[in-house]
C-alpha cells in the first residue's frame, strides 16, 4: 500500500476530492511529520481497494506516540544481538560524537548474552533501548528502531559494518 498526497490539479479540482483538504496540503502533512505524528500504516492493514486509485481519510497513531515538540535531527538507528563483547565501545563512540543533536535507537534483539547489562549500564538521554522479546533479525529490528524514529534516519553499525572489531 503506498500513500501519497494528490497534487494534481486534475484530482484536486473536484469538491469531493481528499485533496481539497487543508490538513492534507503538503506542507501540512510535512509539519506533522516533523513534529513526530505517523500514518498508521496497520489500521488499513484489512482494507480491500475498490478502484485503481482510491482516496481514503488518513489516520494517525495515538498522541501518545507523538514525541515531544523537540525532535531531534537525526536518529540512529542500531540493532543489537549477542553484541556485548563489543557494544559498550560501539555505543560510546556513537555518543562522542561532536553534532550532538540526535536520538540513539538501539533495538536490543532479544539477546542471550550481557548485552542488555551492557546498554543499562549508560544513562544518556539520546539514548533509547528497546527490547524485542524473542529474536527477529537484523532487518526487522533495524524497521522496528525506524519506526520509532523522530528525526532523519541514518543507520547505525551492526556487527558486519561496525569499524570496532568482533570479539569473535
């Protein structure tokens, strides 16, 4: 399913089109975006189209999934599994970073080692743990940090592409 906002002057000229809507507008939808409000991409998950282009009401997460006015401008984003022989230098080095303005999302994949002690052990507010709680991958858990990123993305290291090398 993919959403798009209707610009087409075509689509927009008649009185019953979505794109007549303000709250639509591009600007609009780009300012609710910024201030952290998403689609909610599963509440058209059972949803059968009735035409090749067909214009439906947009819905939003809760407001309690809205973060804060301040978004950070970039999120990075890591995915973590049996990491612990090498996390703590990978997290510190992201933290030292010198721009400061970013949110770290680790997605801690339901690891069977100390990594959970591991990230406990730093208290940063540009750090954020979340736990999955049974193994989905790398991909997922990298979607699942994405998902509840508030600035721009930027992909943090995993173990193939982290310059700290493996304890392995």
């Amino acid at each position: 399913m993919a959403f798009s906002n209707p610009v087409n002057t075509v689509l927009a000229a008649g009185t019953n089109r979505v794109g007549r809507a303000s709250e639509y507008a591009s600007d609009a939808l780009a300012e609710a975006y910024a201030t952290g409000h998403r689609i909610d991409a599963a509440a058209y998950g059972g949803m059968s189209p009735n035409a090749c282009h067909q214009e439906l009401p947009l819905r939003f997460l809760p407001s309690a999934y809205a973060p804060p006015e301040r978004c950070p401008r970039v999120s990075v984003v890591m995915p973590a599994r049996n990491a612990a022989p090498f996390l703590a230098e990978s997290v510190a080095s992201i933290l030292a970073q010198t721009m400061s303005d970013f949110e770290f999302i680790i997605v801690e994949d339901a690891s069977t080692d100390e990594s959970a002690a591991v990230l406990a052990s730093f208290r940063d507010p540009r750090l954020r743990i979340l736990r999955n709680d049974r193994p989905r991958g790398q991909t997922v858990s990298f979607n699942i940090g994405a998902g509840q990123a508030r600035g721009s993305i930027s992909r943090g290291w995993t173990r193939t592409t982290s310059p700290i090398r493996s304890a392995s």
